[in-house]
C-alpha cells in the first residue's frame, strides 16, 4: 500500500471479469470474446488486464499497435492477437516477428505482409470491410474486386486469409438505423465475396452492439470500454446492463487552510470565495490525467462528502472547498473517479464535465498514477497507509 501516497488508480479486477461475463453471457455459446486491450488496456494497465482475463478463456486479444501485440507475446501470451489498425509501414515487421494476425484495408498492405511470410512462418490476416466508419477497410461496395483480388494474390503464398470484419461507427447512438445500416452493407459484401471466404471468422460487435445486438456477433465479439466500466450507450441505457466500476482514480489532501471571504485560488484567480472557507489542497492536477476542464465545474469526494473542485486545475494540484466537509484532514484520501461512501463520481460524469468521452479520460490517466489492482470494491475514503 505504500505507493497510495500521492495519487493512484484502483483497477477492481473483480468488477473487469464480472464485465467480460457480461457480454460472454449476451452472446451465444459458439461465439469467441476479443477482448481489446490496446492503449494500454485503456489505460488500465494491459498485463493486469490480460492476466485477470486470461483464464477466462478469451478467443485472443485486440491491439491498435504491434508493439501493443508484440509485448503479449513477451507476456507469454500465445492466443491469437490482431493489430486492428492499419499499420504504418515498419510495424509490419514487428507484427510478423510477434506471430500477430494483420487486419489489412488495402492490397499494397497485403503485398507489405506477403513479403513477411515464409514457409517457416506463415502469417495470418482478416480483412477490415468498411460500411461507413472510413478510416480503414475495403470499401464495401467493392468486394467482388477485392475479394477475388486478395484470393489471387494469397494463392501458393504463406499468408492465411482467416477472418472479415467491420466496425460500427454509432453503435452507441440512441437511433439504431445508422448501424443496421452497416450491418445490411457488411452482409452485402460478404456475399460477394470468393466462395472460398466462406469457413473465414466474421466479426463486428463492440461493446455497445455486443450489448445490443446478439444477432450481429456472428463468430467474434470485440469489447472494450464495457470491461472498463464504461458505459457503452449512455443514450441506450435500458437496453443493457450497466458495466461494474473497474477504475477508482484517488489523491490525497496535502494542505488544509481557512481563507477569508475575498481570497482566490489557481492560476488566473478564476474563483473567488464568497465567505470565509476551508479549501483543500489535492495531490493530483492534469499532469496525472485529471483534465483541466474539471476547474470550477468538476467535484471530488472525501469521507463520503462531495465537494466542488475550485479555480484551476494545475499540473501537481487541485484545490478543492472543504467547507461542506469538515471533519477532512490532511492525508485523507480524495475520489476524483469512484465510489467513496455513498457517493460515487463515474468516469461518464468526469467526461460529461470535460467535454469528453469516458475513453479519452481512461486513457489520458498517466504513467505517474501507479495502477494498484484490488478485487472487490474499491478501497473507500479515509484510506491512510500513513
Ligand atoms: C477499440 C475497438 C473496439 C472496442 O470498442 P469499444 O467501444 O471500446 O467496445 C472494437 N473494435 C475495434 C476495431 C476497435 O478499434
């Protein structure tokens, strides 16, 4: 416990694996999870994550990068690992050398992966079909073409054409027509593609559409945020359970001084007291990933009490009034994300105050916040490891 000292992240493996039952329990037995961890695990920590979920017995694990897939193998991880984003030119080496699976939008990308492939080491790729996300894929229109293309060019070769997919681009939107829509077009590729495609895994589900369309998870499924305790769909919330707190992000008071009525706190001296108050120094500023929007609008929880953050957030520190938690001391544990007694900030709210999405704030959290596995929830308010 002694790195609790300044500020950390919590990382509820208990609530990670009871998410990832979630979506198993949505799909039908036959189909294989996908777990991804790419940004770090979405900035969870990705050996943490894979070893909690490993035992589960995922299908293989999703990365945006081959360093990402080739530090699983270093890990001991040997289930399938596909690098989902196009890869820039000197990553497909990396990912040959790791054994990862290419997914691949173009046939100059197949040519780079051919040539990465040999006798001694067969190589793998899925095709990514694009039906409207844009930013990687064949164009669905297209796959007569292609298909027949990518057929001629793998024959008598040592690369494997072993998967298809898309990606829905508002699989979280309240209106389910945009993503049924990429659902008709994904369907229409598939069928016409080379017959010999068929036996090939299809897959397209992220969290939300896991969640929300068992229909659409054909042989794989590919959750993310879910298993963060994310929510997927804040606008479809009725259609699916809502994913267990895994991240609690806490910092410490480290300064507690009353103020007279008048005085200002932070950089541009945005916040003015209104009354004699008590504010409290937070160990924990933008320089550990707590965004900058949260001055003046974001709240904290200390020994259960929510109290507003005030003035600017600084790179080291966040001041927050402590007028409505007195009992407060210095060394008590601070909630900027979680749960502390009967309150509890979510990363949405975090996000909703930020402009941003629960995404960008997981992955923001930065390498100066250890990451501290518990099992079971989170580890409470008045924490002190002294
Ligand atoms: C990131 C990603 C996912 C997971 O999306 P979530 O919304 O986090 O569930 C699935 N598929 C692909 C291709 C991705 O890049």
């Amino acid at each position: 416990m002694k790195r609790m000292t300044r500020g950390w992240v919590e990382v509820d493996l208990d609530a990670l694996r009871a998410n990832y039952e979630t979506v198993r329990d949505r799909a039908e037995p036959r189909v294989g999870l996908l777990p991804m961890v790419k940004a770090d695990g979405y900035g969870l920590g990705a050996e943490r994550v894979v070893r909690a979920l490993d035992p589960l017995g995922p299908w293989g694990y999703g990365v945006a990068a081959a360093a990402e897939g080739a530090e699983l193998r270093r890990l001991g991880i040997d289930r399938p690992v596909l690098v989902f984003s196009p890869m820039a030119p000197a990553e497909f080496g990396i990912a040959a050398q790791a054994g990862l699976t290419a997914c691949l939008s173009e046939l100059d990308a197949l040519d780079r992966w051919a040539a990465e492939a040999s006798e001694d080491r067969p190589l793998d790729f899925h095709v990514e079909v694009d039906t409207g996300m844009g930013r990687a894929g064949f164009d669905w229109r297209e796959a007569a073409e292609w298909g027949a293309a990518i057929e001629a060019r793998v024959a008598g070769s040592s690369v494997r054409w072993t998967g298809v997919f898309t990606h829905f681009q508002g699989a979280d939107a309240a209106m389910r027509e945009p993503t049924t829509t990429q659902w008709s077009r994904f369907q229409h590729a598939l069928e016409h593609l080379p017959d010999a495609a068929d036996g090939r895994l299809v897959h397209a589900a992220n969290s939300a559409a896991a969640l929300r369309w068992p229909e659409f998870a054909v042989d794989l499924v590919r959750p993310g945020i879910y298993l963060y305790g994310g929510h997927p769909a804040l606008d479809a919330r009725d259609e699916m359970p809502a994913p267990r707190p895994v991240a609690a992000v806490r910092a410490r008071i480290s300064l507690i001084k009353d103020v007279p009525e008048g005085h200002t706190v932070g950089y541009g001296a945005t916040y003015t007291a209104d009354r004699p108050e008590r504010w409290a120094t937070v160990t924990i500023g933008y320089g550990d990933g707590l965004p900058l929007a949260l001055g003046n609008r974001g709240s904290a929880l200390v020994r259960g009490y929510r109290v507003p953050i005030i003035g600017r957030v600084s790179m080291d520190m966040t001041v927050v009034d402590l007028t409505d938690a007195p009992s407060a001391e210095v060394g008590d544990a601070v909630t900027v994300v979680g749960r502390d007694g009967g309150e509890e900030i979510t990363v949405e709210q975090v996000a909703a105050h930020a402009n941003t999405i629960s995404y960008e704030v997981l992955t923001g959290l930065t390498a100066r916040l250890p990451r501290i596995a518990v099992d079971g929830p989170a580890v409470g308010g008045r924490t002190d490891d002294g």
